[in-house]
C-alpha cells in the first residue's frame, strides 16, 4: 500500500544528516529542531501558531481540552472515521453525537450538522477524510450562527487547500478554532514513528495548548493546567524537517497517481473513481473506490491472489462498535456511513507508484470486472 523505504532513499543524504545532528548534540527533548521545524510548518501552511505533539490523536485530544469543556457537552462528528476522533471525545467525559457522511465525498454531510446540535453542543469536529476537506465555507458559517468550536482533524490531509467563495484559499487544519494533524510514517508528511501537531491563530489558545502538552507547565516545576506529555521528539522533527520541502511533490505524485487511476476505471460498471469537490484540492492520502458491496470483497480477494494489497478503511463505522454502544445508536443510524463501510476499497497509493505498476493494479482490476 506504501513504500516508505523508497521514500526514504530518495532524500536519504538529507534526512540522514538532519538525524545525525540530532544525535550530535544530544538534544533529544525539545531540541531547537522542534520549533525550527514548527516554524516552518507555520509558514507552509499560514497557521499563526503551530504546537508539535507526539502524534495525531493527542492533537485531537489537546485541541480539545484546550477549549475548557464540561463533563457532558457534546462535540458534533462523523462515525466514518478513524476511531481516534471519537476516542479522545470520549475519554475527556464528552459525548460525541455523530451525523452521516456524504456517500460520494465520505465527509460530513454539513446539511445535516444543525439538526444535530442542542444546547449542550460545544464544538464541531468535521474529519477531512482521505485527503479532501470539508464544505468548511458552509459548516464555519454554522457554527458562527450557534456559537461553537471547530476543531479540524487533517490527520489525512495535511496540505490540501480549500478556496473560499470570496478567492481566499485555505489549508485543512487552520480554519477551525484548532486543526490537527498526524505524522504517522504514512500519511502525507510522515516521520519515522509518532508525531503530530495541532494548528491555531488563536494567541490564548495556542500558549494553553502547549503547556497542556508539557505537563500543564508554565514555568519549570509549576502546572497551571492539568496536562498531558505529549512532544514531539527532536529525531521525528529532523526527518519531518528534511521531509517538509518536498511535501507539495508529495502531494502531485500521488495527484498524478490518482488521475491514472481515474483515467482507467471510470468506466468499470461497478465501481466509482473518488468524487471531487469544488472547493477543496485533494492530496490523496487514500485512493479510495466506492465498490459495489456485492463486487467489493470478492475483488479484493482476487486481487491479493495477484499481488495487489487493497485496503478497506473502515469496514465499521463507529456508532456500531462495541466499545460505542453506550452512546446508543443503532444499525440504521447513519445509512451512508454502514453503505461505505461495505462499499470502499483503497488501492495503492504512495510517492513512489510507477506507471507499470499502476497500468499492473488497474489492468488487473479491468480483467475482474469486466
Ligand atoms: C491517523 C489518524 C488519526 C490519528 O493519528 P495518530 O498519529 O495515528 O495518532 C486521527 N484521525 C484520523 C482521521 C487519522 O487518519
């Protein structure tokens, strides 16, 4: 599904001197390469304030204790998502209160979040999922009118860009209150292990959010919040330091990538291409068919008989999941959300795909389904 080493061996020199000086100076906590790497994450994506973290889900988790909630408010997301999302609403006493996702972007359906919101609702949390945003124009509208946080999850799509109806454009992650993002070694911009950081222009909120991050800790041995350990450590800054530059090159392979894909399977009866905003670029974090649910499984098996890894990300949706049930929904609930869990299929999708490899993979995919 990946070829990280590939990656790697490509900007080896770089990465590898970056890592060297790390272990040089022995500054293997909060070294300067965090905040010079920070800085440069603000500048790529012109967020004011950027706080590295140890990875995505404590960004999330950060992001949200940094708003000061209450046991019981209720945070507005999607069940179609990675769990980490709904995990840190959770585990800080709130209550994640789903609405359906949209059966061809497989993001939140914006139309449906006002008829989710009481007034215990305090934050809304859209995931832009696979590398495409959020109608974020339509929901930031929404949430001025109610009053509420946005709290953005990029873990997939650092470095998409949305345009606004009046031109301005957007990088996922800075539109919110607070953004979030993973480097986990396989999304987007991804490190050598966990990191993560978290996005605001917010002044207040940014100084909480990293001193939450550090133990709550305004000045050595002194806590003004209850906090967590949540850095990122100097060795993933070097990497993510050497890998930033060529994010955007990054991102167009897998573009190119994806448009070979679409160019050879639009027309497979059975089987749709990823849909397409208007308003949002997609990084193509996945590549993701919706498959017909009768089709998709028995496809997927027939292509590991060739070699070919597909993955299904998520073959449940969260409001279905054991560890959930507390929250009471039902098979039923979220219609689009159970109808995606049994229809998409990933394919491969990385920087380093080669023409062969994707006229193999789509060829292969020809010869099932037609
Ligand atoms: C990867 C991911 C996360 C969590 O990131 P980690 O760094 O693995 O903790 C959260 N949300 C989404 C949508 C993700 O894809």
């Amino acid at each position: 599904m990946v070829d990280l080493y590939g990656q790697y061996r490509k900007i080896k020199t770089e990465v590898d001197s970056a890592m060297q000086s790390v272990v040089d100076k022995a500054s293997f906590i909060n070294g300067g390469v965090v905040s010079e790497f920070a800085d440069a994450l603000a500048e790529y994506t012109s967020s004011n304030f950027v706080i590295p973290s140890a990875n995505g889900t404590e960004s999330l988790q950060l992001a949200l204790m940094s708003l000061q909630l209450s046991p019981g408010d209720e945070v507005i997301t999607v069940p179609f998502t990675f769990v980490s999302t709904v995990e840190v609403i959770a585990l800080l006493g709130l209550k994640p209160v789903f609405v359906d996702v949209s059966p061809d972007t497989f993001n939140m359906d914006v139309t449906k979040v006002e008829a989710a919101i009481t007034d215990r609702t305090k934050v809304i949390l859209p995931v832009h999922l696979y590398g495409q945003c959020v109608d974020m124009e339509s929901l930031l509208r929404i949430a001025r009118r109610h009053n509420l946080f946005v709290v953005e999850d990029a873990c997939q799509s650092l470095g998409a860009r949305i345009t606004f109806a009046d031109g301005s454009v957007h990088q996922a992650g800075t539109m919110g209150d607070v953004g979030c993002t993973s480097f986990f070694p396989s999304k987007n911009l991804g490190c050598f292990g966990d990191g993560g950081a978290v996005f605001t222009n917010n002044e207040t909120l940014a100084a909480r959010i990293r001193s939450m991050a550090n133990h709550g800790m305004s000045e050595k041995y002194y806590y003004e919040h209850v906090g967590i350990n949540s850095r990122l450590d100097s060795l993933q800054a070097a990497v993510l330091i050497a890998k930033l530059p060529h994010l955007d090159e990054y991102i167009r392979s897998r573009q190119a990538a994806a448009r070979f894909y679409d160019e050879r399977l639009s027309d497979c009866d059975g089987i749709h291409i990823p849909a397409k905003t208007t308003f949002s670029t997609h990084t193509y974090h996945q590549y993701t068919l919706r498959v017909d649910p009768k089709l998709r499984d028995e496809l997927r098996a027939k292509l590991a008989e060739k070699e070919i890894p597909t993955m299904v990300y998520y073959p449940c949706p969260l409001h279905l999941q054991a560890a959930y049930q507390n929250l009471q929904y039902k098979k039923g609930d979220f219609p689009f959300a159970e109808f995606l869990s049994k229809s998409v299929l990933s394919l491969p999708m990385h920087t380093e795909l080669t023409d062969e490899q994707l006229q193999y993979i789509t060829d292969t995919i020809r010869s099932i389904i037609l």
